[in-house]
C-alpha cells in the first residue's frame, strides 16, 4: 500500500530542525517519520534501521504469521514507494556506530556519516538470552524479527514437539501459534500463573486454563538447566522432550548509543514528559524510553501501541509541539480465543478487583494502589477498556459494571 499522507500547515517553532534522523525503524522510528510528513515538515528525514526490512507489522509476528493464519504480504507496515513517495530516505541493514552531539553527527557501520538538526533514538530491545548449557544448538530460537518468526516457522514444519522457556507475552503466544501448527507444546516458567507479575492471578489463572484445554502443558515454577538435542532438562531434573525449543524470556532496552554519548540512562533512556533526553535535540521513544508518566511515576513498557504514540509525540515536539507525553499505555494479547486488553501501568501485586465473570470470558480486572487507579484487564469488554483509558487519561475514577 502506498498511502498518501494528509499534510499539516507547517508549525512555526523559532527554528525548525535542519533535519531529522530516526535510529531505528520500528514501531516508534516508523511512526514519527510519518508523522513529520503529516505535520507538514518538508526538510530531510531518515531513518536508519539495522532489520533488512522497512517497518512491518511486529505484533503479528508472534501471533497470525507464526501460527499461519496471515500471509507475509500483511507484514509490512507500508510499501517501499510510500517512503519514496514522501521523501523519506531509508536505510536498511545499517546501523547507528556513535552520536556525536556536539557536531550533530551520527557515524554509520558502512563508514559514512551524517548530520542532523533533531535526533530520535527508537532503537528497541533485544530478547534476553538463556545462560544454560546447549542454548546455543540449531534447534533454539528466539523471536524478535520477521527472519526470527520465519525460521521458527520453516523449523515447526518438521517437529513434533516443542517447549517454550518463559511463560511471558510473547512465549505464550508462540505456544498458542505453535498449537494452531499442532506441534505439542510445553511451557516452563517460573512463576506461579503465567502473566502473573502484570496480570495478577485471576487473568494468569484463566490464561493458564484457556492453554491447557487446547492441549499446551505447563511446568510452573521451574527453570530450564540444560538444552539437548531431543529434549530440555529442568531445574529439578525434569525432561521435557522436543525438537524446537523457544526462549521468550524478557528483553533488554538498547542503550549503548545513549550511553557512549553521554545522554542519561537508567532501565532505559530516560527523557522528559516530552520525550526529550538530557542532551536538546536528542529524543527517544518506544521499548528504550523512560518517561515520567503521570500517574504512576518514571516508567517503560515495551508495548507496540505506546511505541507508536510515543513517535508521534517525539515527531511533533521535535517541530516545537511541547506535548506532554500522557496517555496511558496499551496493549492486547491474544490467546486461542482468549482476547485480553489491558490500559495503564500495574502489577500483578497492586490491590485487584474482578467486575464480571472472568470464566465466561466478560469481565474486567481493575487494578489499584492505594485508592488510584493504575491499570484495568479487560476480557470481551472493549468498550469497557476504552472507558477505562479515558478515566486513567482523565485522573477519575472508574466502575466497572
């Protein structure tokens, strides 16, 4: 799809940036660079990722693609032409070596450089990698990127068996689309209930219940110890047997372009409420950003909705917007026919409220600290989610009913 963008009057800021560059061409990266277009900006923008891909569709790579129920034509996010057509300029397979902010300079991996009047670092995260004796053999993958998801694919299409090691997000969802493939599957995590830590047990109960009976077999409070050829061993000595093993246990921001510049970190890159960094110019949104959010403190979540808004928001501060970064985050996980929305920041130990019946798939969880509310879980109650979104927006209350 090409797409035309509907553009802007121009804002007029003291001075507009000379040019933009976007680290990373992702979620965030892809977002602000439209947005640019869409506000009317006219000067040069790149973007740089180091993917082989323009910006595609992230999410779906862990849910339709891998289970096969989506072809590859609706991965990408937009068509080559549509950055041709609005003059963004893209690189691929490219990646950012240093920042130089003084000179307004980044230094690029195929030797060159480039110069900048405004800088956005989307630079992602990477899967955190299992320690563990044969975590390097043919038969283990990760997932982050569309060669990751095919190779997990074309490796599903001749095994019988596999075990997902960590009960997060994205390894839930390998379960479920590895499940759609009718591999048997086996999930090792340490908690208690899968999702727990974000969740909270009743919703970590009902996702764990909705897996079982489509025949995925869990081994909770575990850890995987070892990886072989034809099976994985347990921390308490357990052997699971497979022939594809995945990791999906956390991931960790990419930072190290912010900390060679001397730009702050901390878990991330930190930024003010308008996604700027301590050094003027230099922004940053998506899974690297650490913002103060309003209503439960300095915060990063690694969601592809807030990703997206947070490129927006940096691509229109960058044009002289100041504005706040405020709206709660979001995002949605799927789970055979278990659809879960969730709004806001919590944990699963905030004080948690069910409003509905969760067994019968309608109902929401509402998450509190103290007497604020911080989060709700919605299950077939979207309309209920989006109430709650403009309460969180707003500082209200919110009753579920």
């Amino acid at each position: 799809m090409t797409g035309k963008i509907k553009k802007k009057p121009t804002r007029t800021p003291k001075s507009l940036p000379i040019s933009v560059v976007i680290v990373g061409a992702g979620a965030a990266g892809g977002a602000a660079a439209e947005m640019l277009r869409r506000e009317g900006y006219d000067g040069r923008v790149t973007m740089i990722g180091r993917d082989e891909f323009l910006p595609y569709d992230r999410p779906n790579l862990s849910k339709d693609y891998l289970a096969g129920n989506a072809p590859e034509e609706w991965i990408p996010l937009r068509s080559p032409e549509f950055y041709r057509d609005h003059k963004i300029e893209t690189f691929t397979k490219t990646s950012v070596m240093a920042i130089d902010p003084k000179a307004k300079q980044v230094a690029l991996s195929d030797g060159s450089s480039l110069g900048y009047g405004a800088l956005l670092l989307s630079t992602g995260a990477d899967p955190v990698h299992l320690k563990v004796p044969g975590d390097d053999l043919p038969h283990v993958c990760y997932l982050r990127t569309l060669d990751d998801s095919r190779r997990m694919i074309e490796k599903a299409k001749s095994a019988k068996r596999a075990v997902v090691s960590g009960s997060s997000f994205i390894g839930l969802e390998v379960a479920w689309s590895l499940r759609e493939r009718k591999l048997e599957v086996a999930v090792v995590g340490k908690e208690s209930f899968p999702l727990r830590k974000v969740l909270g047990n009743e919703i970590g109960n009902l996702v764990r219940k909705t897996h079982e009976l489509h025949g995925v077999k869990f081994h909770l409070g575990r850890t995987s110890a070892a990886i072989h050829d034809k099976h994985v061993q347990l921390d308490d000595g357990t052997k699971l047997d497979c022939d594809l093993v995945v990791v999906g246990i956390g991931v960790r921001p990419n930072t190290q372009l912010a900390v060679q510049a001397g730009i702050a970190t901390d878990n991330g890159v930190l930024v003010n409420e308008f996604l700027e960094t301590n050094v003027p110019g230099i922004f940053a949104a998506g899974d690297i950003a650490r913002w103060p959010d309003p209503r439960t403190g300095r915060i990063r979540v690694e969601h592809w909705v807030v990703a997206q808004r947070q490129g927006q928001t940096a691509a229109r501060n960058m044009l002289g917007a100041r504005e706040p970064f405020v709206v709660p985050p979001f995002f949605w996980s799927n789970h055979f026919d278990l659809h879960i929305h969730y709004v806001g920041h919590g944990s699963g130990d905030d004080r948690s409220h069910v409003s509905g019946d969760l067994e019968a798939k309608s109902a929401s969880v509402i998450f509190k600290s103290g007497d604020k509310l911080i989060a709700v879980a919605s299950v077939g109650r979207d309309r209920e989610n989006l109430q709650a979104e403009a309460a969180l927006e707003r500082g209200d209350e919110f009753g579920a009913t």
